[in-house]
C-alpha cells in the first residue's frame, strides 16, 4: 500500500510539473488540454476540467477507471477523457497522453494540412509523420471516433479544426512528442513560406527507419510510417462511431458527452 501511495503521489506530481509546463510553452490557454497516466490496468489518473494547467495542485487530479467513471477526486474529469480511453485501450503499451493546442500545430490542424512531408529527418525517426484526424466534435463520441483510423500507427495525431493529441510509455515521452510536433509545425510553416520544400529521397528515408529501430530513445510500438500519407480516405465519422463502441462501451459514450 505504501509502494502504491508513492507511485501515486508522483504521478500526480508529475501531472502538475508537465501541466506548467504546456503552460509556460503555450501549448494550452486558459484551462484549456487535458494530461492523464495509466496508474494500472484498470485506472487512469487525470487533470481535471475548469483548472488552468498552470495552477494545478497534485490534489486536483482525479482518478477514472477505464469506464470514464470517477472513482476518486473531488473535481469533475474533463469531457474529453473519453479520447485518452480510446488510446489506452487500443495502445496497452501506452502509459501517458497528452492532449493541448499548440499554435502552430493547430493552425495546421485548422487549415486541413497534415504534418506529413519527409522533410526533416529527426521527425522520420521520432515521429514518421503526423496525420490529421478529421474534425470530431469535442465532448462527443466523435473525437475518440476521429482518432481510430491512426491510434495504432502513430503517436501523434492532428486534430482537425482543435489541436493536438500525443501519447508514449511515459509522461515525459508523451510530453516531448507535443514539443516535436509543434516544433515540425513551425519547420514546415517556414518552408511554406519561402516557397519550396525539398523532400528526403526514399532511399534516405529507408535509411531513417532502419536507424528508428536502432534508436534508444524509440520506445514506441506503433510503425510510424512515413509520409506523404495517402489523400482523405472515405471515412464516414458515423462508422467509426460504431467500431468505438466495440472499444468503449455505451457508458463511456455518454459520459464523454458531459461536460
């Protein structure tokens, strides 16, 4: 009991120092995003709702089981914990995700353009690329369901027309994702804007991915392909909402809808 009281008094710790820090980066505004960590097999500590990521206390954070239901905590758990439901459960390897709406990142999510250009090879090998999740309404089965096409492939996802979700086997892995994407973002915007982007050559590209697999630092199990990923797929939102429900069930559903 002691050992587990520790491994959880940490975790919570661990939320309010990365929920400043999405705050000093302003990757969140206000009490915009949401964190969470996979305690066990069976429950998830969250940040709450309505509470700046700036001036969180390790008090404040609220445990949920993998139903969306709270179990302990004196605030409400966001809207959106459905979305770091779906993950856990469709990623047993993942233990932490991070959800915010960093500027340049959500300026491309909000232009329709996915981050998926070989063209920095530091992306090839921590990311592959980064595709956009069509628009799901957040607090609505429809954000969890907008994930389902990349959740198994890759550890970061654009949100259309919102922000950003990350998740890795730690906190600190999670987190950094949201600095490489957001970081990739502003790389990309500057080749837009002078007008040209040279794109790494396949064989070059072969090369990253084989050092991937090499790289300590890779502790993933997704496949992270690399772009440029295929155009919009006919992915019918209302379809993707069905196979969720196979993932969470109807309780989870309807939670996600409060707010």
């Amino acid at each position: 009991m002691v050992l587990r009281m520790s491994h959880e008094h940490q975790y919570r710790e661990d939320l309010v120092q990365f929920g400043k820090l999405v705050h000093q980066q302003s990757f969140v505004s206000a009490c915009d995003g949401n964190l969470s960590v996979r305690l066990d097999s069976h429950r998830i500590l969250a940040t709450p709702t309505g509470v700046s990521k700036g001036m969180m206390q390790a008090g404040d954070m609220v445990i949920v089981d993998l139903h969306g239901k709270r179990l302990e905590g004196e605030r409400d758990v966001s809207s959106e914990i459905a979305m770091h439901l779906t993950i856990y459960r469709m990623r047993p390897d993942i233990q932490a995700v991070v959800h915010t709406h960093p500027p340049t990142a959500t300026g491309f999510a909000s232009a329709g353009i996915a981050l998926d250009q070989p063209v920095c090879s530091e992306v090839v090998v921590t990311l592959g690329a980064v595709p956009l999740a069509e628009y799901g309404t957040t607090g609505t089965p429809e954000l969890s369901a907008s994930l389902l096409p990349y959740v198994h492939d890759y550890d970061a996802i654009l949100l259309a027309n919102h922000g950003t979700v990350t998740y890795g086997t730690s906190l600190m892995h999670a987190y950094l994702k949201t600095e490489a994407v957001e970081h990739f973002a502003k790389i990309m915007l500057v080749t837009l804007q002078l007008g040209q982007q040279r794109t790494l050559s396949p064989a070059n590209i072969r090369k990253l991915v084989e050092a991937r697999r090499n790289y300590r630092g890779n502790t993933s199990l997704a496949s992270m392909p690399v772009g440029p990923l295929p155009g919009k797929h006919d992915r019918d939102l209302e379809e993707n909402i069905d196979k969720l429900k196979a993932i969470l069930s109807e309780e989870d559903i309807l939670a996600s809808r409060k707010r």
